[in-house]
C-alpha cells in the first residue's frame, strides 16, 4: 500500500523532471540543426534569450569574474578579444556548468591579416593577385587563432576603397570588385578550411564574418565614420559584389557597417539587412554590430534614446550588439510590451544558436580552448610562428613600380647604406590589424638585409629621419595605437639625422631609403588629407638624391600615396606595403633577387589628393580627356597631367614579359554560348618571373554609362627565360551581364572589347558582338 500511494507521486516528479532532464542543448538532437536549435529556444526565457545577443569583452567595467557571474546567469552569449585559454576556460565552463542552459559562449577576435604572425596588410595580400597566398594566409590565421581559443574573427575586410584618404584602406583589398570578390572568397575558404555555410567547421577553422556591410569604403571625403550616399547601380556592381562573395563562399557571419547608407545608418538599415542580405541573398548566419553601433543611433539622430536605438537594430536584422548594453536594458522591456514582436527576437536568437552549432560548439565547448594540461607554455613562444609561409606570402605582395637602369636587384657584394625611420621598425612592419603578433619577432628590413649580406657585402645604416616631426601628428597615433612603443621618435635635431645619412650614403655603392607611414597612420580613425611623404622624409629623400648615389626607395605605406618627387628622381621603387612578422627577410630577397617580385597594383595610385577618385573603372563620359588631343573642354584638371601616377595592374619584375595581340574564338558570341580569348605570353628576359595577364572587357553602347573597361579575369603564371605560355580566358554572358537601370542583372546585345594586358592600361584589344 505505502508502495502503491507512493508511485504515482514517483512518477508524477519523474515526469516533471523528464523535460528538466532535457533543460539544455539536447544531444538526442545534435545531428539535426534545425530541430535541435528550436528545442533550445522553446526552452529559454526571454532574459535567456536576450543575453545570447550580448557580445562583450572584459575590461575595465567587467572584469573577468563578474563577467564568469553574468555568463552564469545566462546573460552573455560570447566575448571578443580573450584570447587567452586561461582566460576562456573559466568563462566556457560558467556558461556550461553554471548556466542553467548549458549554452556554450562564443569567442571572437579581429584576425585580419594573420593571428600570432601577421602576413601582409590586405593591400599587400591583394598585390599579390595570388589566390592560394591569400588562401596560405588565412588558413594559417586560422590554424593559430583556433589554437588560441577563437571560435570566429571579424574578417575579411572586404570594403572596396577608391579614396586613399580613408585609413582603412589598407585593409581591404583595393578598388576593383572583380579581385576584391575573388579574394573574399578565398580567405573566407581560408578561414573555413573550404567549409560552406550550414556545416559545421573543424577545430582549427573560425567562421568568417565579412565586413563591413556595407559600403564602408565609400565614406564621404574618405573620412571616417563619414555617410555614404551611392547611386543604386554602383552599389550593385562596384561595392556590393565582394561582400556577397564571401557569403556565397560560406561565411557564417556579417559584420555591419558603422556608416550610413543613403540616409538610414547600415544598423538600422532593414532594407540592407532584411530585403537585401536575408531576401535576396539568403544569408543564413549571424549579424554582428560593430563596437558600439547600436547606441549610436541616438548619435545619428535616427533614434531618441536607447529603447529606441534597441528596437530599430533588432527590427532591422541585427542578431549580436558588440559593445554596448541596450539589447540587454531595453529588449525585454520592448519585448513585453509587444513592441517588438517575439518572433523578432526568436529569430536574431536562432541565428546566434545556429552560428555557435556550425562553429562546434554544442558538440564540443571546448573545441578550441583545449585542457588545461595541453595549454602551450609560452603562448608568445616563436614555435607558434609560421614563418615560412609568411616570408613566401610576403615576396609575392610587393609590386616594383620603378627601376632605371635596372638598379635592383642589388648585388650582395655591394656595400648598401640603408637609412629611413622604416628601416628599422619592426611595429611598423607588423601592420595595423596585427593581432597577437608581438613586434620583438618581426623582422625588420635592417635586420633581414644583414642575413642576406652575411660573409658578402657590407650593410651600413642610419636612421635620417623620424617618420614625421609633427607632434601633433605622433601623439594622435600613440593614442589610437596600443603599443606602448607605438611610435618612436629620435630625440636628435632632423639635420643631425640627415647629415649622418648623407655620410653614410657617401660611402656606399647604393642607398636604400625605408619611406612611407607609420603603420598607425593607415589604419581606423586615420584618415589623411595629404598623401605625400612627411617633410621630415622628403627632406631626407632630397638629400641622399643630392649624393648622386643610386636611390632605392621601399616603401611601407597603407595606402596609395602620391609619389611624384619620388617617381622622378628614385632609381628604383619597391611597394612593400607593411609586409608582415617576415617583412625584413622577404624584402631583402627582393632587393638582393633572390625573389623576383611579381605584385600588381589592386589600386591606382594618385598624383594628388585633388586628384582623387582616381579609380581605372570610372564610367564613360561625354567629354573625355583624351590623351595626345590636349582640348577644351574636356574633362580634366588643367594644372597636372591626367591619369594615375601608376595604374591599377601596374608591377614590374625583373625580367620583361611580351604578349601577342588577341585571338577571339569567334567575333560572334550567341546567347547562351562563350567566346574564347588568347595571348601568348613570352618572358624575353633572361631570369625566371611570374607576371598577371589581365583580362578587361568594355561594353561599346549599353542601356545605361558603362565602366571604361572592367576586370573580368585574370591568370598568374611563372614563365622561364624564353618561355612562351598561351593564356586563354573563357568569356561567357556572366562576364559581360551588370546592373541595369532597374537593377537587372543580365547581359545586353551589341558590341563588346576585350582588353588583355599586363596592367590596365596597355592592353591589346579585339572586339565580338553578342547576339
Ligand atoms: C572596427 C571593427 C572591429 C571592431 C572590434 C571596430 O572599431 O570597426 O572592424 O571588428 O572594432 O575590434
């Protein structure tokens, strides 16, 4: 009897604890995405649900054990910025022990350019035109970071930059939609491992978040934070492409704009995050704000306050808030009162379940922060480094722009004075978006040429110059930097620096001069209105031209900048870009040809800042500037010559290549069918060298402006002295479709001309006709 009264109440508790059993990811459920991420969000309450939105880092207002308490109490989905296994650890185990969902946080981290070795800014990378280098370097990103701890990173930047007065421009890939598209591609295939989108990624992959969507390059005046205001079809075919790219590639997250977009900010701009990127696109993964967006709606004076900031960012797609707390205030509050429906909230929720599920991290919470007996025991320790790669990818991204009487390569007998403040600035050298690259393991230019004239020839050095001696110049960039080191300044007067110079290059056979920015000078927030080199540099430069020596300029810069003195009176000129933890030794193989550079420029290089926009692809005009017809009334700036200093595709090698004119399958292409294109590429020179044959395609007349011409393919290859190779492009209606009036994409009858060459401006041209 005591049994029988007893067991219906054993079993009614049984029964109730049954589903409590299950209060947690339900791993009966883990093969099945969809069905195991509704499982969770039905048991979660809307605290729960709001704080799988809260993306934070520790700090000085959350310092690690509160925020262990907050992950605990169920009120943060992931962190950006711990990077550090002992610092995640116990952050993964609050969420997973402690919660009461058992939810696994999510880590993530800018790794942009490498992670513990830092490969070449994204102008760099880009100048390589080199997919597997790009691939190489974000795979080998990932590999590090992964061991890290990272789950996701903020990358690629694939914001497509026509004004070089905007900083930022060094991280993306240049003004071409066409290589910024394939590059996206390529590093979210890194960063995946080749993983699509919906599969869930191996431990030593991190998802990939694109950024910044959208359209961030083209902030007004090249300033940032700045509005853009863009004409639809030039969003549609210039800027937009390389963000879809990289979705189509698989990247599992979006990261959005900190910018306008025709007056409604990217943050709160539904039809960009709902009609455009869910609709039309079907990206299906997470939105991440940028730091601090969502607040600063108030700012753009698109919301009054914060509840209103909260309710237009969720409404309009934007799954995870970075930085600031108004989903975490505001939401619930929204939520109950209807404003925001649930359903809204359910579904930036499942996005940010579905992302941690594809990341692994329901299957393993502590995929990539290991046991703590496996944790490395010097997390800096340079057996983390890959420094082979680094150095390959490194060689491949710098672009010779000049080299009279053929000066380089420099032979190693030689006695070479190398001056500049780059010459010995192993920060610089890392680039701005360096990770946890430690600036004592980069390899600076002095020290990679004194490995390579080890037992030959004689490396004699002095500084010049500082990079700038505008004071307030360097205290700006110490603030936005993070390194204590940031910027270093020599103490001795500037003609005391250039005197010793100048003795120095009076006994050498050649003068290296290091030039360019501070690498804090092209990076966020630093937007320049001129382009030029700092006095303090040209004043230098002027100096060791007066020697009468034979004047190498390498230059690391993060932008374009305007090169005329510099054109005209260097001997040679090696764009180095910032080159990465391997800058030094991989320049020093330049210099001294044990690399033949192979870089072609993915951005035109001005004449001046008042030249700008000076992009190759600019639409046709009613009065164009021609060249050897100097008119009236044309479309020019009287007071300097037209045209880029150095056009896009421009890169010169060691050796010289020749191409044959076109050959076209047919002069006719039928819908539907293909039209193929070939030159035979000869290298006439006498040393091995990779150039890029460059394929541009012009429509003749169309229904709307159409570009000069446009990239539509391109072909790197490696040619022996005398060797002839035939490239042939595959030309179908996908290379001739764009955006119409109506944003159609499709193809128009009539004439096109294809254009090959090794940069855009000389090119070889035939023309066909599609039906
Ligand atoms: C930048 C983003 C970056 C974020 C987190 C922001 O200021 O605009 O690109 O991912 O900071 O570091």
């Amino acid at each position: 009897m005591k049994f029988t009264t007893k067991r219906p109440a054993l079993a009614a508790l049984a029964a109730l604890a049954a589903p409590l059993a299950f209060a947690q990811p339900n791993p009966a459920l883990i093969d099945n995405k969809p069905a195991f991420v509704a499982d969770l969000l039905r048991q979660m309450t809307l605290e729960e649900k709001v704080g799988q939105l809260r993306l934070i880092s520790i700090g000085p207002e959350m310092p690690a054990a509160q925020l262990a308490e907050e992950i605990a109490a169920g009120r943060v989905g992931g962190t950006f910025n711990s990077i550090n296994h002992k610092e995640q650890r116990p952050l993964q185990e609050a969420a997973v022990n402690r919660s009461r969902l058992k939810i696994p946080m999510l880590f993530a981290y800018d790794v942009l350019h490498g992670h513990r070795t830092s490969f070449p800014i994204g102008l760099g990378l880009a100048s390589s035109w080199d997919m597997e280098a790009v691939r190489l370097t974000a795979r080998t990103a990932a590999v590090e970071a992964s061991a890290d701890g990272v789950d996701v990173t903020f990358a690629p930047t694939v914001d497509i930059s026509r004004d070089p007065r905007w900083g930022r421009t060094s991280e993306g890939f240049g003004e071409d939609p066409y290589l910024v598209s394939q590059i996206a591609r390529a590093m979210v295939q890194g960063f995946q491992n080749g993983t699509p989108a919906g599969k869930v990624l191996g431990r030593d992959s991190i998802m990939a978040s694109v950024k910044h969507f959208a359209l961030y390059g083209a902030v007004e005046g090249g300033r940032d934070y700045n509005i853009v205001d863009m004409s639809p079809m030039r969003m549609y075919n210039d800027y937009l492409p390389p963000y879809k790219a990289a979705i189509d590639a698989g990247a599992g997250g979006v990261m959005i704009a900190l910018n306008t977009v025709n007056g409604q900010p990217a943050t709160s701009n539904t039809w960009l995050l709902q009609d455009l990127l869910r609709k039309d696109w079907g990206f299906r993964g997470v939105t991440f704000s940028d730091h601090g967006a969502i607040t600063e709606l108030m700012r753009h004076g698109v919301a009054r306050d914060e509840r209103e900031a909260a309710k237009l960012a969720i409404k309009a797609g934007v799954d995870m808030s970075m930085a600031d707390q108004v989903y975490l205030k505001e939401l619930p509050g929204l939520v109950k009162s209807g404003e925001v429906p649930m359903k809204t909230l359910d579904n930036a929720v499942r996005e940010v379940l579905g992302a941690k599920y594809d990341m692994g991290l329901f299957h393993a919470p502590f995929l990539r922060i290991g046991k703590a007996e496996d944790d490395p025991p010097d997390l800096k320790a340079d057996s983390r480094l890959h420094r082979a790669p680094a150095r390959d990818v490194a060689r491949r991204s710098m672009v010779l722009l000049e080299n009279r009487n053929r000066t380089l390569p420099i032979a190693k007998g030689a006695t070479v004075a190398l001056v500049g403040p780059l010459a010995d600035a192993p920060i610089d050298m890392m680039g701005v978006w360096s990770g946890q690259a430690v600036w004592k393991q980069s390899v600076t230019l002095r020290t990679g040429m004194e490995k390579a004239l080890e037992g030959q020839g004689r490396l004699l050095y002095a500084r010049g110059a500082n990079v700038t001696e505008d004071k307030a110049i360097v205290e700006y960039l110490n603030f936005l930097n993070w390194d204590e080191h940031e910027v270093v300044q020599d103490k001795r007067a500037p003609q005391e620096m250039i005197d010793e110079a100048v003795a120095t290059a009076k006994q050498a056979d050649v003068v290296v001069a290091a030039v360019g920015e501070s690498r804090g000078m092209s990076h966020e927030s630093s937007s320049r209105t001129r382009l030029d080199l700092p006095e303090s540099q040209q004043a230098l430069l002027k100096a060791l031209k007066a020697t009468g020596k034979p004047l190498v300029l390498v230059l690391m810069n993060g932008r374009p900048l305007t090169l005329n003195w510099e054109k005209a009176n260097a001997d040679a000129m090696l764009e180095t870009w910032f080159a990465g933890t391997e800058g030094g030794h991989a320049i020093a193989d330049v210099l001294f040809g044990d690399a033949n550079p192979s870089g072609k420029l993915p951005i035109s290089l001005p004449r001046s800042v008042g030249q700008i926009p000076t992009y190759y692809n600019h639409p046709r005009l009613g009065r164009p500037f021609t060249p050897g017809k100097p008119g009236n009334y044309t479309s020019q700036y009287f007071d300097e010559p037209q045209g880029a200093l150095y056009p896009f595709g421009h890169g010169l090698s060691y050796t010289d290549f020749s191409l044959s004119d076109v050959t076209l399958s047919s002069a006719r292409m039928p819908r539907g069918g293909k039209v193929e294109a070939s030159v035979t590429v000869t290298n006439t020179g006498e040393r091995a060298g990779e150039t890029v044959v460059q394929l541009y395609i012009q429509d003749v007349a169309a229904s709307v402006v159409r570009p000069v011409k446009e990239l539509k393919d391109f072909r790197k290859l490696m040619l022996q002295p005398g060797e002839k190779k035939e490239v042939r492009f595959t030309i179908g209606e996908d290379k001739l479709a764009f955006y119409n009036a109506k944003l159609q994409y499709l193809a128009e009858p009539g004439e096109f001309k294809v254009q090959i060459g090794l940069d855009s401006q000389n090119v070889k041209e035939q023309g066909f006709e599609l039906k």
